[in-house]
C-alpha cells in the first residue's frame, strides 16, 4: 500500500496576521466564537496536509492557476498555494467573505 505523501504548511506573514486579527475580533464578539473558528480552520488545512487538491481552483486568482486554491470556513475564505515540487503547501490570506474580493 503507497503511504500518502504529507505536504507541509506553510504561513505567509499576511495571512497569520489576518487569522490573528479574525479571532482578536471574534474575542470582542464571544468568549467561545475564537476558538470554534480556530479548530475548525486548522482542523481543515490537517485535511488539506494529506489532500491539497480537495479545495476547489481560487477563481479570484487572475490569471487562473491551478496550484491555488480557496475554500471557506464559517464564512472566512482561506486561499493557498500548492507548491508540489517542494511538498509544500503556503497559506496566502484569511478574509471573511462579506469583505470585499482582491484580485492577484
């Protein structure tokens, strides 16, 4: 049986300090809010380890690449990229999905 091959995460400065920013905000809205949406994103890139393609082609990303990908999570888009060569898998941005969409 072939052993599945773990990609490692990887955080972009941006994007941690967006996910730091969501949960100081969700802190002034709940006690329980930050930590239910912390486990729930990090549980899903733990998904995303072992299976990087399972999150649908970022269609934000302009011109389209298939190596990065977007999916959403209590309503916070979380976008990567998947760096197969290196078995990498870097973490761009974290945005609630009512804010507006950027292009890049």
């Amino acid at each position: 049986m072939v052993k599945p091959v773990s990609f490692k995460i990887i955080w972009d400065r941006k994007a941690l300090d967006n996910f730091k920013e969501i949960l100081t905000y969700l802190e002034k809205q709940s006690v329980q809010a930050p930590k239910i949406v912390k486990e729930a994103i990090i549980s899903r890139l733990e998904v995303i380890k072992n299976n990087p393609l399972i999150a649908e082609s970022d269609k934000l990303k302009n011109p389209s690449n298939k190596d990065f990908r977007a999916l959403v999570i209590f309503s916070y888009r979380v976008t990567y990229q998947i760096k197969t060569d290196i078995k990498e898998i870097r973490i761009l941005r974290i945005r609630h999905t009512s804010r507006e969409p950027l292009g890049y």
